[in-house]
C-alpha cells in the first residue's frame, strides 16, 4: 500500500487549511513549539482591545508577527508569545454607556459608578470569541489561554509600583496646565492620544477688531481660528522687534493696526493708506475695549503685551489672548499676571451669564459668535481656514485646550535620555526613528497621566485632606497595612476609593479620584504581564527587552512611545531592541477603508475564498511592510495562483510519480546520486535560497525574502520541473529516476521548511505526506522542524550565473518565434547565440531542448543576421552637402553588399568617404539614420547585450515534426479531459485528411511512445471523440483505454 495521500490538484486551500487546523489541535502542535529551543527571543505582542472586533489591518499586524517568531523558533530559539488584552479606558467606557443608553459622566454617576464599573469588566470580552477565531483562522500562533489583562489586579499593583517609583523620583506631579480636554468624555488626553486623532476641517475663522481705549476709531485687528475663545479674551499680544502700521481704509472710515507684512493679506492694493509706522514694542500697555463684559475681572487686563511666540506666518501678527485656552495664552498670562477668564465648562459649554450663548456648545457658538461681531461692526472678515484640528481618538468629538488640575509625569526631565534610547533601536524602516518618532520625542511634553473617569487604574496617590500631604501606594500589601483592608481587594474605583487612613495630623488621606491613561497599562507590559517586581524576576529579566515587536505606524506615538517612555523611566534602556513598523491597510485605491464608505473589506470573505496562506502571502509580496497596501479580492486570488498554485502543483507533480515508482526518500542519499547538470543547479539554487531567507528574515527582510522563495518556486515548476519531466516517466528504475526524484524532494523538503513561517498551512500539508510518512525520527510538524542550514558544498555561484544567462536566453529565443509567428512546438533547424558568457555543450543543449531546435551555435556578433539600411542625418549633412544632399541620400541607399562594411567602420568611430561630382564627401554615425532589419530568413531579438538569431526557414522534415509534435500535444490534453491516469495506456484512433494520416502512418511509433498509445489506427468511433486542430488540419481524434 502506497505511503502517499493522493494529492487534489484543485484550488480549493481553504478545506486543506482546516484540515490542517484540526492536526494542529489534536497534536498540540503550538504547545510543543514553546517548549522548544535553548536560547531566548523575546517578542511582544501589543494588547488589542478585546470590545472592537478586528478588522483586515489586524490580519497584516499578525501575519507579520506570527512570522517571525515561528522563524525564530525554526532557528531553535525558545519563544514566549504572550497574548495581551487592553482592558481599560474610554473605548470601553463609551462601549458600555452606549449598551446602557446613557450619556456623559453625570448620567453614569447616577447610574452608579460601581454598576458602571462591572459592565465595563464585562463588555472588554465582547468579541474575545472573535479575536481568537480570527487568531486561529490566520495561524497566528500565540498563548491566548493564559494571556496578560490589564484590568487584573496583579496587572495594577505592578503598575502601582512602578508610579510609586517615579513619584519617588520626583517626576510624578500635579499641576495647573492647559490640556487636551474631550467635553464629551471629560477628561484630559495625553499628547501621544492627541497625536490619534487629527483631522483636516474647514471652518471659519475671525479677523476681529479690537478698538483702542483713547482712539475711537482705530482698531487692533487680531486673527484666531476659533472664535468661540474671543468672549475669554484678556489682552492682545504683538512681537515687540515686528514693524507695525497704521492704515487707513476709506471705504470703512476707520484706521486699522496690525503687521506690515501682513497687510497685503486682508487689503487690496489702493484701498488703504499707511499713516503710520511703529514697532511692537511701542504698543505694550495699549488698552482697548472688550469684546464682551461676561466676564468679572478682578485686576487690570484688555491690553497690548508682547511676546515672541507672535509670527508672521499667518493672521495679522497681533495675536488675542484667552489663557485658559491655550499653552502660549498661559504663558503670556502668567508673565504679565492677567485674570483667568474660562467661560466654557467642563462639559464644553458656555457657562451661565453669557447671554445668549449660556448653554451653547463652544464649537458650535462659533457661527454665532462671528454673525453677532459682524452685527456689530466688530468683524473685518471671517475667512474659511483649512487645518488639522484634534479630536478625541476614541469619541471623535473636537477638542479643546483647557485649563485644568492633571497629574503629570515630567518626560521633559527625561528627553535626552529617550533621544538617546531612540537611536538604539532598529526601526524598520529607519525614517520611523529619525522621522516621525524622533521628531516627536525632540518636542516631547510632560505626560498628562491622570483622567477624570471611572474604569481604569486608579491613580494611586493619596492626598490628606487636612495638610496636604501626598501619599504614593507601591502594592496591595502596603495598601492593607495603611488602611486595613484585605490584600484581594478589588483595584478599581469605587472599591479603592474607600481606602482611607488617619494622617499625623489629624486629618484622613483620601485617594485623589483620577485613573491613570490606559495608554500607560499597555507601555507597561514588558514587566506588568509577570507581576514584576512582586514575582517572576527572574521570567521579566529574560524576557526584557523584546527582541521583535510589530505594529501599524498609528502606535507610533501610541504604544511604541509609551513602551518607551516607560521604559526609560523604570530601567534606562529601551524595552524593544528591533520595531517593524506596518503601513495601514486601504482598498483596491489606496483609500483608507471605513463603513460609511463602504468598502470595509471582511477578512473572513477572504479566510473562505482563498484561504489564509493566501492572504499572508499577499502581505508579504506585494509592498514593503511599512508602506501602505492596497487590498482587494483580485489580488489576493492572482497571489494565490502565482505561487500557492505553482507551489501545490509542483508537489502534486512529485507525488504522481513518486507513488507510482514507489519512491521512498529516506532509503535514498542525494550525496550518493548520480546529479544532472539540472539537478546540480537545483541543489545549488535552493541551498542558495536558505541562505538568502535565514539572513533576510534574521534582519526582518520580509519582502525580499518572500519574493524570492516565489522566485525560486517558479525555477522549481515552470524550469527544473518542465525541463526534466521526461525523467520520471521511464518504466525503468534508473540511476538518473532516482537522481531526478531525490534531487525534487530534496528541494520540496527544503522550500517548505523555508516557507513554513510565511506560509504554514500548505507546507504542513506538504510536509505531512512527502517528509513525516517516510522517516521515523521526522519531527510530528514542519513547524517543529529546524530552519535548514544551507551547504555550502552544493552551491556553485558559476553554475547559477551560467543558468541564468541561459533563461535569458530562452526567453529572447521564445521572443524571436514570436516576432516570426511560429509555434514552440514547430522544431527549427538552428539558433545562433551571441552573448558575453561562454556555453558548455550541456548548456547549449539546455537551450536546443526548450526551443525545440536542431542545433545551437555560438557567434561573437549576431550582425551578419540582420540587413542595415542608411539615410542621411539632414540635420547634420544639410548645412554641410545643401547641394549634392540628394545625391548622398542615393548613394547611401545603394551601397548593397558595402552597407555592412560602412555601419561597422562609423560605428567603430571611423569615417566613410566618397566623391560626389568631384567633391569629397565625410561622414561619421553622426550624419546618418542607421536602421537594421532581419536579413531573411531569420528572426532576432536582442536585449541587454545579449542576441539570438533563429533560423525561421521550413523544410518538409521540420513541418512533419512540427506536426508530430502537434498531434502529441492534443492526444496528452484530451488524456487529461477524459480523466485518464497517467500510467492508463491508450488506443488512439484518427480520422484526418491524407497528409496528416500519412503522419500518423509514419510516426505511429513516436507518437505512441509519447502518450502511452498501444496502437494508432484509423477509427470513425471510440470511447471517447473529439475534434482537433493540427497547424490548419481539421482532425477527429478517438481515445479508449486500452
């Protein structure tokens, strides 16, 4: 009984995946991969959320990162891949309100907070079943059985130490700052969370005239892009070293202030006079009326300071001033002691005693706040303004700069050090680190780390409420001995919020009501998931810091900064030593996909067509990683034939044969077999591509490594295989079969352990029935297997060049029959080859054999095969021969057999001279139009230095073998249409005119040979007919199994 399972050459993968799957399963494959290896390679998996269903862009994130670790473990590294779960934070929190049908903090406190809290614990497990369906579906293997949560009580008292060590640092602060504030969600982002959601908005800004106190009449015009802060305004602020003028402007009757070089942008030349010149300086103190009198001012402010964070770049170079609404408001208040107006809330509204904007989101009031200054005669212009505005990442409402208590983590004390670390690690690609991270880091902020919500980490600092005094919690057992509470307390809100202790001084430390930025519990992982520095020292140490991590380029400034940031706070180096940073993934255009759009691509439509293997190989062969891709249907089925095709038919090509001669490859020894010159070439191409993969993947090369095993795939079929078939038909056991089957396998064996990583469904497959069911001692998975080792011996860097430079010239050769119209399958006579690399016979027969001709010759020029023909230059002999230029075109288009001699001496820089009616004519290749065409008879193709001429001339022999070839070609189709093994013999019957029939007649010999025919005789019936073109020839073809 045959050892081989008989292969299905369909295209169906997705019924072989699942097949696959099931092995997988019920031999605890993966479980077996984390017990192997010695050394250590550290990968990280960066924490989905668990209550967003994943999309197309998270099978690029895990294709990539199951690659390389399934790599790593191939190379005999022991690989801990601990899946993640990010639990906390707004995601979650809006999850849970929309559930509940409530909006906004004050109805969550009426719903109750701990209620609130326990739907959030539940809604993070959402779509768990998804995410692991997806995981499995994609082969993307990692330990979701016992996975870090970051809302797990173990999970905070880590992260509890690690603020206690950064507060005992001195960098954990709080502070009075203007922050990033979401009104919706109420609570302030950090810079990194800002950095998530930008977007490009058109709205209207405000050109606003401020009047000055003791010049009615004359105005200070200021430019602000949101009007909705003008009723907060204090003071205006100019650049003291600007110039400055005075115009006038008829057409209004009102003289206007603001920046010389600014004016051309808001008046038209010839409408205004300049009155006067001055510098900023000289308006410092100015005062002006207000705006508006909502505001209760307690000291002197609506006056001109001076700062130079004023520019030219745009507006009018007098800036307005509200600083509770941005960073260099504040500033310039601070410095001149100015009133901190905020009349916009918490919640985003204007506050009461604001007329009739009282209640009026600020965003919105901005129409009506620019119609009331135009009513009013207080606007000089309100001009569309396109610009990047942030919106909350999570909620998408706009966001404000406020004003506002936040506890802050000071990063600005440890920049140079995390520029420092930056330049250690190896982004990939390097732009990431020098680019967008580094210049991100050079501008680095303190971190906003405290939010004004619910589920989260609770910020563990205790304040008394009597003295003042702040106290930093570092563990659960330190919580216990201050308060008295159980260690198994539950570390979230409200829980935690009824630890309370008597301070020194009478009073009692109450916990300050933030959380902590969930973007600080996923920076945390590296030492959070071990419960480090409680337990696992040891465990963290190995395993810090991470070898490999991959992500989208959105985590940037996301998870790869606060990684960072953490990191370099806690240990001083950084927690990742290499970072392939993936682009985003769009439609068939490039378009970033979205719902309302509709062109969100479900990647289990994909999973079910065309298989996982498909859709990774995509991934990894159709751009570099870090760009952006472009995915759709088509190009995923077109990667699957170009290379899961070829690669299955190849096997399913071996396995044919080798089960029909009973092939065992573990009784044979490629060392011992008497190689071809193919099956030496083969050896040294796919020992060459090991060495080609181990590297590229060893330096995260993903795209060139996956292409060439693609590359070499196609050699393997499409060359080697086609080249050679005829060795594997032979009812005989020969030396040369079994050279020809070990020198397959051996390569088969070897491409799918290479591929194994990228690809690990079809070579589980392949493994399974060519490798693990003839040796005993082979692994139970390819996955289990060691990466192959390339030998050296067996790679000859000669014998490939030669091979290649004979595919070039195959592919000329096929070139030229086709500029002749004339069929592969019709022999030739002989080519001529001219190239700049010696052919040994063996290559030249190579060559004969493909191209179906008698005889291949080597020339050092291929000019003798082609016909020059020679004009005048006119633009060159004109001028020189105006007279005689007729006469010169003449003579050049009878030069007959001297036209060869002429091309070769002006080509050689010579020159060619005659006389024309006694006058001395010289030309050089400058002065004529040199045309070449095929001297008759032959066809030729040059390209890259290299040229074939074939001989296209037909006797009556070659047509006859043309035709043999022909009618071979048609019976071995219709074989395959009647569903016919390949070792049925056949009887084969015709029904052709007598030219054809004569051929028949006199080559019934090679034609039965070729298509196992034990007769060819003249029929009118058969078990099987059909009608046949033969080069022109209708002809009826019968076949019936003999």
């Amino acid at each position: 009984m045959s050892k081989y399972k008989k292969v299905d050459t369909s295209m169906n993968f997705v019924g072989r995946e699942l097949d696959v799957l099931e092995f997988w399963k019920q031999n605890k494959i993966f479980e077996q991969t984390t017990a192997k290896g010695d050394g250590t390679f550290t990968f990280y998996d960066g924490p989905p959320t668990a209550n967003g269903k994943p999309h197309i862009g998270h099978v690029l994130t895990r294709s990539i990162k199951d690659l390389i670790p399934r790599y790593q473990v191939m190379k005999g590294k022991n690989v801990l891949r601990k899946a993640g779960w990010d639990t906390h934070g707004l995601p979650v929190e809006l999850e849970v309100e929309k559930s509940l049908g409530i909006d906004g903090k004050k109805q969550i406190e009426a719903y109750g907070i701990e209620p609130f809290v326990e739907k959030c614990k539940e809604s993070v497990w959402k779509y768990e079943g998804e995410w692991e369906r997806l995981s499995e579906r994609v082969g993307y293997w990692v330990d979701m059985k016992h996975p870090y949560v970051t809302y797990d009580n173990n999970y905070i008292e880590s992260e509890w130490w690690a603020l206690k060590k950064i507060y005992d640092m001195g960098l954990l602060y709080k502070g009075f700052k203007i922050v990033p504030y979401c009104p919706r969600c109420g609570t302030a982002l950090s810079s990194h969370e800002v950095a998530q959601g930008y977007k490009d908005v058109k709205e209207r800004s405000a050109v606003a005239k401020f009047e000055l106190v003791d010049k009615p009449g004359t105005y200070f015009l200021a430019w602000t892009t949101t009007p909705w802060t003008l009723p907060s305004n204090v003071a205006l602020c100019m650049n003291a070293d600007f110039d400055y003028v005075t115009i006038h402007v008829e057409a209004d009757n009102a003289n206007y202030i603001l920046a010389r070089e600014l004016v051309a942008k808001h008046f038209e030349e010839g409408t205004y006079e300049i009155i006067a010149d001055h510098k900023g300086c000289e308006f410092e103190g100015t005062h002006y009326k207000p705006l508006y009198n909502y505001a209760k001012v307690d000291r002197d402010c609506y006056y001109v300071t001076n700062d130079t964070y004023v520019t030219l770049t745009d507006g009018t170079g007098i800036v307005h001033i509200a600083p509770a609404f941005g960073e260099d408001d504040a500033n310039v208040g601070r410095k001149y002691n100015l009133p901190l107006v905020q009349l916009v809330g918490e919640d985003g509204k204007f506050v009461d005693g604001c007329g009739e904007l009282t209640g009026v989101f600020c965003k919105t009031a901005d129409k009506a706040i620019i119609a009331d200054l135009k009513q009013r005669g207080l606007l000089l212009s309100a001009p569309l303004y396109e610009h990047s505005y942030p919106h909350c990442w999570r909620c998408d409402t706009p966001l404000i700069y406020y004003a506002r208590k936040s506890w802050f983590i000071k990063m600005t004390a440890v920049k140079d050090k995390l520029l420092e670390i930056n330049s250690t690690i190896n982004w990939i690609p390097p732009t990431i680190g020098t680019g967008r991270m580094g210049n991100f880091l050079e501008n680095v902020i303190d971190w906003g780390i405290s939010r004004d919500r619910y589920w989260g980490t609770p910020l563990p600092v205790w304040i008394c409420n009597k003295c003042g005094k702040v106290h930093v919690i570092g563990s659960r057992k330190e919580l216990a001995e201050k308060c008295g509470c159980s260690e198994d307390i539950e570390l979230h809100r409200p829980f935690i919020d009824k630890c309370t202790w008597q301070c020194e001084c009478g009073g009692e430390y109450v916990r300050t009501p933030e959380v902590i930025d969930c973007w600080f519990d996923s920076g945390s992982m590296p030492y959070a998931q071990f419960h480090y520095p409680f337990e696992n020292k040891e465990l963290f140490e190995k395993n810090f810091p991470a070898d490999f991590i991959s992500e989208a380029q959105d985590q940037t400034r996301g998870w790869f900064y606060t990684l960072m940031a953490v990191s370099t706070l806690l240990f001083g180096k950084a927690p990742f030593k290499n970072c392939l940073v993936l682009g985003l993934v769009g439609d068939e255009h490039g378009i970033k996909m979205s719902k309302h759009k509709g062109n969100v691509v479900d990647p289990w439509d994909s999973f079910n067509k065309q298989g996982a293997d498909a859709v990774r190989w995509y991934f990894y062969t159709s751009s570099a990683p870090w760009l952006p891709s472009r995915y759709y249907d088509e190009a995923v089925s077109e990667t699957q034939r170009r290379f899961l095709g070829t690669l299955w038919n190849t096997y399913a090509f071996y396995v044919l044969y080798a089960d029909i001669d009973n092939f065992d490859p573990s009784k044979c020894d490629i060392k011992q077999c008497k190689l071809s010159l193919m099956d030496k070439w083969l050896l040294s191409e796919v020992n060459q591509l090991v060495k080609t993969v181990d590297k590229g993947l060893a330096n995260y090369e993903i795209t060139d490594s996956a292409r060439a095993i693609e590359h070499f795939t196609d050699m393997l079929s499409n060359w080697y295989v086609r080249r050679c078939r005829e060795r594997y038909w032979g009812h005989d056991w020969t030396d040369d079969k079994q050279a020809a089957f070990m020198t397959l396998y051996t390569a088969l064996d070897t491409l799918v352990k290479v591929a194994a990583p990228f690809v690990p469904f079809i070579t589980e497959s392949i493994y399974q029935n060519i490798t693990a069911n003839f040796f005993k001692d082979a692994p139970k998975s390819v996955h289990l297997c060691d990466f192959p080792k390339a030998d050296e011996s067996m790679i000859n860097t000669a014998l490939n060049a030669t091979m290649e430079k004979v595919l070039d010239i195959v592919v000329l050769g096929r070139s030229a029959r086709n500029a002749a119209n004339v069929k592969n399958r019709q022999p030739l006579a002989r080519m001529y080859i001219a190239c700049n690399m010696p052919f040994s016979d063996e290559m030249k027969e190579i060559v004969r054999s493909e191209l179906n001709v008698k005889e291949v010759l080597a020339v050092d020029s291929a000019d003798s095969f082609a016909d020059y023909k020679i004009k005048p230059q006119m633009r060159t002999v004109g001028p020189k021969y105006g007279k005689i230029l007729g006469k010169i075109k003449e003579r050049l288009e009878n030069l007959r057999e001297k036209t060869r001699e002429v091309v070769e001496t002006v080509k050689a820089g010579g020159v060619f001279k005659f006389d024309i009616d006694g006058q001395n004519v010289e030309l050089t290749e400058a002065d004529m139009l040199i045309s070449s065409a095929n001297k008759e008879g032959y066809s030729v193709v040059s390209d890259h230095g290299d040229t074939v001429a074939l001989d296209v001339t037909l006797t009556d022999k070659l047509v006859e073998e043309g035709h043999v070839r022909e009618i071979v070609s048609k019976i071995q189709a219709m074989r395959k249409e009647c569903d016919f093994v390949v070792t049925d013999h056949i009887i084969v019957g015709y029904n052709a005119p007598a030219e054809i029939a004569d051929i028949f007649d006199r080559y019934s010999a090679d034609i039965a040979r070729a298509t196992l025919a034990d007769s060819i005789v003249p029929a009118t019936s058969g078990a099987h007919e059909k009608q046949i073109d033969v080069n022109g020839t209708d002809v009826t073809l019968y076949l019936t199994k003999a």
